[in-house]
C-alpha cells in the first residue's frame, strides 16, 4: 500500500532505509527541522543544515522514487539560547522559496520554558508573515500534558493562524482530544520507548475516528523504527479494519493536509501518474 | 468496533501479560535492592555503635535514605502505584487517566507568569 510519513528525520537515516521505505510502499515524505542531539555554535551550522534538508536529501530520496519536502526553524531544545534563535529566524527566509519546503517546523515546546515560549512565538509571526503552514512539536512524557495546552493557547488566541494549516505533531491519548477539538490537524507519532506504538494508535484512530488525523514514525537518530506506518498498517488490517480507512489515515489526510501547499500539490501528481 | 471483547482479550491477552508481569519484575528489583541495603546499613551501625543492638530502620529521615526505604515515598514510585491503582477499578479511559497522572499540570494563567504578550 502506497503511504507518506509526514514526520521523519532522514538527515540521521542511512541510504539503505530509503531503499527498505521505499519497498514498503513510501511514495513521500516530510521532513522537519530538529535537534542534531547536540546545541550548534552558530547560524552557519543551521544554514548549512537547511541546505542539507533543501538540497542533498531530496536527492538521495529521489535515488528510490520517494519525494522529500521539508519544514525549517530552530528546534524548542535549543531555544533555550534566544540571541542564536532569532538569528535563525532572520535566516530562514532565504530557504523558503525551495521547492521542498512546506512551511515552519517543527516548532514547539520541550521544557516550557519562558525563552521556549518566546522563540515559539517569533516562529509563529515568521509563519503568518511569509504565510506558511505550521507544523508543531509537543514535549515529550511529563512535560507533553501542559505543554500541548500551552502551544494551543498561544495559537488559538492568535486569530490569523489558521487551525486547518497546522499539524500538531506527537498527539497521545491525553492530548489528542484537545487538538482536534480546536481545529487543528493532529499527527500520531510511533515510536519504541516514547510516545505511542501503532497498537495504541489503532486504538486513538478507533476512539476518534479518521478527520484531520495521520500517523508518523519520527524516525531519527535515537531508538527510533522507520518503518514504523507498515507497523501500523498491518495492525490495522489484522484488526480487521477496511483498506478505505487505512488509506485515509496513511495516505489521504497527509495528502490533503500538505496540498494546502501548491509545492506539495504538483510533485504529488506527478507521483500519481 | 470490528472486533469483540473476547477476540480483542485472546489476541492481546499475552502482551497484557508480558507487560504486567515486567512491571512486577521492576517492583520486586525495588524491593531486593531495597531489603539489601537496609540489611547492610544495620549491619553498619551495628559495627559503629558496638552495642550489637541494630537501630530501628527508621529512625531519621537520613537513616532511612541510606537504608533504602526512602524509595518508597518517592514521588515516582507513588506515581507508579496510583498507576496501578487506576489499571484495578473499572472505570474506562485508563491510557488517559494515567497519561494525566504522569504529567505536570496545566495551569491557564501560564502567559501571565511568564509575562509574555497576548494577542
């Protein structure tokens, strides 16, 4: 079955996964900006990286017929240092016009701190100046709870942000509920140790239904499975689930969501021939 | 919902039970450790006080960290036995019920605190 996983890291993947992906259906991908598990000295370094994202990766992906789009900002973990951030945020403007970028992302929270707070929301004036699409980060374990509640303050008090043009990343059981509720996508993310596992997925799509919802594997450097949506897939099919349904959470919604980008829209298509 | 109660018992019964058993397997590591090191520290302060009578386990906040019982009033630990607590009664949503009892709380006045502008 043919999917996109709107959420994975591949700068950390080898070629061979794109090879394995791509054999178990991934016809697309999204990929956003994150932290390299270590702070960076200097905006060079994230120019660098954003050449990275705009420039090497969907080439490597197109070796194996995948599209690569991307999402750039500088992550929640190191916004902890503002000066670097907001020269960052002043940079990110030359990359926007790439033809595989889709929007700001993925911005969020990781300890909701006041700096965190403050340099997601100078991201989201990026966003809305330059009229992107929004994808966001919500912290990990403890922290997720408030966090989510905190990043949906900050965008439902702001009236130009558009919920239909955010995806909000990382949604659990207790988060889930709040994110569709206000309008927003909402992406599950399967991961081994955090976050969910495609068995608690298949039960959240159960209990909330198939709108504005998708699944990802996040797939990165740490202990993560890239082929974490066939995991999900199969548990679908042997809970005996439609392949109607299946294909609305792993194909469809991330195709409607990302179309809203006219980037996104025409690559697509040419998949699709 | 596409499949019964029972199917859904049979499929997952032995996941439920490999997991059940795991966390049983983390509370008894607690507790071996725990028994151990307050049998070393009685055996310590018996040495040091030389009266062969060994001191009460729990007789200062201080005794009791070294003797490994602090563990008991530990937040996480607490956090774990509220947890299995929900997992016994027979009320429904569990995952969030305990997803919520391992988060900090949300508190709606949080752009106040932190002084940030409202839009």
């Amino acid at each position: 079955m043919d999917y996109i996983d709107p959420h994975i890291h591949m700068v950390s993947r080898t070629t061979d996964d794109y090879e394995t992906l791509a054999k178990m259906g991934c016809v697309a991908m999204s990929e956003p900006a994150f932290w390299a598990g270590f702070d960076r000295g200097s905006v060079e370094s994230f120019r660098d990286y954003f050449r990275q994202l705009t420039d090497f990766e969907p080439k490597r992906a197109a070796q194996y017929g995948i599209r690569h789009y991307t999402w750039l900002c500088i992550n929640a973990k190191e916004a902890e240092n503002v000066s670097l951030s907001r020269e960052v945020i002043a940079m990110i403007p030359e990359f926007l016009d790439a033809p595989n970028v889709l929007g700001i992302g993925e911005i969020g929270l990781n300890k909701n701190t006041r700096n965190e707070a403050t340099i997601f929301l100078e991201h989201v004036e990026l966003a809305v100046k330059y009229n992107q699409q929004i994808l966001i980060h919500t912290p990990h374990l403890e922290d997720k709870y408030q966090g989510t509640r905190m990043i949906l303050d900050m965008l439902t008090q702001d009236s130009r942000i558009d919920p239909s043009r955010v995806l909000v990343d990382h949604v659990e059981e207790h988060t889930i509920r709040e994110v569709l509720d206000r309008g927003f996508w909402a992406g599950m993310t399967m991961y081994p140790i955090s976050k969910c596992t495609p068995q608690r997925a298949a039960d959240m799509i159960e209990t909330y239904g198939t709108e504005r919802l998708m699944a990802n594997s996040a797939g990165d450097w740490g202990p993560s499975k890239p082929t974490a949506i066939p995991d999900l897939i199969l548990e679908l099919k042997q809970r005996g689930h439609p392949r109607a349904l299946i294909e609305k959470i792993v194909y469809q919604n991330p195709n409607q969501f990302f179309q809203q980008s006219q980037k996104w829209k025409s690559i697509v298509d040419e998949v699709n021939r | 919902m596409v499949r019964s109660p029972q199917q859904i018992l049979q499929n997952d019964y032995l996941i439920a039970r490999a997991k059940i058993i795991e966390v049983a397997a983390v509370l008894d590591r607690i507790d071996r450790a725990a028994a151990s090191s307050a049998e070393a520290h009685a055996k310590q302060s018996t040495l040091n006080t030389g009266s062969g009578v060994p001191p009460r386990s729990d007789a200062s906040p201080e005794a009791s960290a070294s003797s490994g019982n602090a563990v008991y009033s530990d937040p996480s630990y607490q956090k774990i036995q509220n947890a299995i607590a929900i997992l016994s009664d027979r009320l429904p949503d569990k995952t969030r019920r305990i997803q919520e009892l391992l988060s900090r709380p949300y508190t709606p006045d949080w752009m106040q605190q932190f002084q940030l502008p409202a839009n």
